[in-house]
C-alpha cells in the first residue's frame, strides 16, 4: 500500500511540474513574440527610412545619423526591462 502511495504522489508531481512549465512556456513565448513583432516593425521603417534619406539626399549624412539614433532608442524602449 505503502508503495501505491509513492507511485501516485510521484505521478501527481510530475503532473504538476509539467503543467507550470507549460504555463510558463506559454506566457513566455508570447512575451518573446511580441517583442520580434515589434522589433521586425521598427526594422522595417528603419531600413525604409534610409532607403528614402539615401534617395533623396546623397550626400547629407545627418539625416541618417538622426536615423540610426532614433532607431537605437526605440531598440532600448523594446528591450528594456518592464
């Protein structure tokens, strides 16, 4: 009997265990996931912006420098710690 008892308080951990780790998994990969979203979107308007600047002004590399600091402090704002 003594054994029973044993096998079911294990089964009843390993469920336990399993379910929080799942439930973590899942409320992690949607942070995660939101963060590539966010990060794919500002990369893109990045890269659309210099594509423009480049066009429009050859030679003004201030335009792009401004670019490359905001894009640097919008990264900081996405992966920062909340």
């Amino acid at each position: 009997m003594k054994l029973l008892y044993t096998i079911v308080a294990s089964l009843a951990i390993i469920i336990l265990i399993g379910s929080t780790g799942a439930a973590i998994q899942q409320q992690a990969s949607g942070i995660i996931a939101n963060w590539r979203e966010e990060f794919r979107v500002l990369t893109d308007e990045f890269e659309d912006a210099v594509s423009d600047a480049i066009d429009q002004e050859t030679n003004n590399l201030t335009s792009i420098h401004k670019l490359v600091d905001d894009y640097r402090t919008n990264l900081t704002k996405i992966f920062e710690n909340p």
